[in-house]
C-alpha cells in the first residue's frame, strides 16, 4: 500500500489554487481523462479505505468485492480499462485529507472510493465536494455524508448508522424486552448506530437504562460487562465491527452473559467474524442490509463468485464494494465512457436500480440507499434470517439541500 511519506504533508488544493499559480507563471500539468494519444484513457480508481488495523478485514473485503465486479465484465466500461489506486488510511482521521488530496491531485483518479471509517470519510468527502471529484462511500455510515454533507458527486453504496440500527429497537421490544444497555465505541458511527436504536427503542414503549461508550479502537470490555452483569438489562444493543465486534463477541461469552443477557446489534456485530467467532456468537439477534443466506438469484451467483477470488465468505463489506462498482458501471456506460459529462453521469446514478446480492435497491434524493433491513440470528454457527425487519427503509437525510 502507498502511504504518505512521514516528512512531507500534501496541501489542500483548490482550483483557486490552481488558478492563481497559473496566473503567477507557475507551471501546471493538465492531463487528459478521456484520451490518451489515440486511444480512450483508463478509468481511476482511487481506493481510499482500511488496509491495516481494526477495520483492515472491511477493507480488504471492500477492494476484493470492488474488483469482482470489474472484473465479470472484462475490467473495462465502455471501452475504458480501469486502474486502481490502492491507499490504507489506516483509520486515521487526522490523516484523511492529505490522503483524499494526495489521490485526487497527484494520482489523479477519475473517482473515489473510501471509506470504512467514519470519520475518515467525512474529512474525505470535504476534500471530494471542495474539489468536485465523484466520490462513492462503499462503507462509513457517517450521518453528514448523505446529510449536511450531502452534494451531486457523492454517493453511498452502504447504509447511514442510523439506517441499519434503527429497526433493531422495535425487534427487541417485539421480544419482549423493555429495558436496555446500549454500548459502542466513542466516535461518530457509535453514537450514531446506538441512537437510531435508542430511538425506535424508546417510541416503542423501551427504556435505555444505561449508555456506554469506549475510546475507539480500544477493545478492553471486562470492566463494562462486569458492569452490564450488575445492572442486569433484558438485553445488550451494540455496534461494533471487524476485529474489536470479534473481541467482544468472545468476551461477552466468557464474562457469563451469552444467554443470560440476550445480545442485539447491527449486523456488523457478526459479519466478517462469525466463523472466528465461532460457539461464543450463538444466539445472537442483529438488524442489517444483507444476510449470507438471503434467497435471491444474484446472492447465490455472487457468494460462490467471491469465494473463488478472495478464498473466504463473502460479508456485507464485500457486498458494498460490489455494489459501489455496480453504481460506477451504471454511471459510466450512461455517458459512454466520459467522465466529464457529469450531470448525466450522477443523475444516471442517482436514478438507477442496483441489482444486488443484498436485493435490488434505489437511492434517495441524499443518494442513500433505500433498502430493506433483514432479521438475522445466529443459529448452529450460521446466520439465519428470519425475515424483513423493515421494508425499503429511507435514511432521512437530515440537513441535506438536496432533499
């Protein structure tokens, strides 16, 4: 993976910029996008997520997903061979807009596509809306990004937080528990996820009796679940993903609570780490946009597909990136290949239907997902489902001009 040299930082630049140093005499390098000395440019691809740490499994599954679709159609849209600019930003918000500047000015990628973490996506998409450049967020479920970060060019393959969690809260009152600990990690999706729950959770006659969250990524639980034994809730409701939802997967089962305490969460709780997790994950309830074992034509293609390439289980990540290159091909042939026809590019994406191992979805006016929310359990080592907690559910988009 390419990472930023420690001595030296890569400025924001603007097209003022750019402007300006021309106008001082400065040299300026404009490369072509669409040609190159008679024959169509390549497409690139700026792959701006996790390669390394907590979120390095939702990364890799991502880029693996991404190039699956590529590559059932020969690698190229519209005649365009794509290239890849492969980027770990470390889940490193501090370090995300010189990353996102670095791809977009010094490699030049023709679209963007990051990230799993929070907040490195939103520094991501303030770089991408300054500079214009289409970007699709195959993961992060940051609220601000198809909210008051909302623009044409930027587009969510994912979910919001608050989308997948928010069902969960009337699932657990419909099995009759009334009173809840909610726990996640101290930082924008956390917060986010556990108050799309709590808010479903509470209009549907639930009480949070208590809230927990822990400084991302630190994944030492005993203390709270020592905590949670105390209290003694009806159920737990968390968001925790990758390697930390792995940790607490099995800590929860070694502390004593695993069927003493059912266990909620959004889907990202199990996925990518059930079979690690192995008997510590049984029982489990989770709310989510794909199942493994969703019943659809496309699903049953694409999971054999994407174990032949990646040599594991496909996981909703996988689905994501998948998709996200569905939405590119989608964009790309409707201008036959030319980037910069760009009004026609994002209105073809914004009023496609994604076909989809997840179940074909639309996007909203924000360019979210509309999508159904699937029931899931973990039952003899697998994920069951056991059916639609909330059918073709819309993210609202709070703060977004475009809605």
């Amino acid at each position: 993976m390419s990472k930023t040299p420690t001595s030296t930082r890569i400025l924001p630049i603007t097209r003022r910029t750019l402007l300006k140093g021309a106008a001082a005499g400065t040299a300026v390098s404009f490369i072509p996008t669409r040609f190159a000395i008679g024959q169509a440019a390549k497409i690139k691809v700026g792959l701006m997520v996790a390669y390394s740490g907590a979120f390095s499994g939702p990364g890799v599954s991502i880029t693996e997903g991404f190039k699956l679709r590529l590559n059932e159609i020969g690698g190229k849209i519209a005649g365009r061979e794509v290239e890849y600019v492969q980027l770990d930003d470390e889940s490193a918000p501090p370090k995300a807009k010189d990353n996102a500047a670095r791809l977009i000015q010094r490699d030049k990628v023709d679209v963007l596509v990051g990230s799993t973490h929070s907040g490195v996506a939103e520094a991501m998409v303030a770089v991408a809306r300054e500079e214009g450049t289409f970007t699709i967020c195959p993961n992060a479920g940051a609220a601000s990004i198809t909210g008051q970060m909302c623009a044409p060019n930027i587009f969510r393959s994912s979910f919001s937080n608050w989308q997948p969690a928010f069902p969960c809260g009337k699932v657990m009152v419909n099995d009759g528990h009334k009173k809840a600990v909610m726990m996640s990690w101290n930082y924008p999706a956390g917060h986010e996820a556990t108050g799309g729950f709590k808010e479903n959770f509470v209009a549907n006659g639930g009480t949070v009796v208590k809230e927990i969250f822990l400084d991302f990524p630190k994944v030492e639980f005993q203390a709270y679940l020592t905590e949670i034994a105390s209290i003694k809730p009806d159920a737990v409701f968390v968001f925790f993903a990758g390697a930390g939802a792995l940790k607490f997967i099995q800590d929860y089962a070694a502390a004593g609570l695993q069927g003493k305490i059912p266990l909620y969460g959004s889907g990202f709780i199990t996925d990518g780490v059930l079979k690690q997790a192995g008997a510590a994950a049984e029982g489990i309830k989770s709310t989510l946009h794909y199942a493994d074992a969703l019943d659809n034509p496309m699903n049953k293609k694409f999971r054999p597909a994407f174990k032949a390439v990646a040599n594991k289980d496909a996981d909703v990540y996988a689905v994501q990136g998948y998709d996200a290159a569905t939405m590119l091909i989608k964009g790309v042939e409707a201008v036959k290949g030319d980037l910069k026809a760009t009004k026609t590019l994002y209105a073809a994406i914004a009023g496609a239907t994604i076909e989809s191992p997840r179940g074909n979805f639309t996007l909203g006016k924000n360019h979210n997902p509309i999508q159904d929310i699937y029931l899931r359990q973990v039952k003899g080592g697998e994920e069951v489902v056991l059916g639609v907690a909330h059918k073709a559910l819309a993210d609202p988009g709070k703060g977004c001009s475009m809605m």
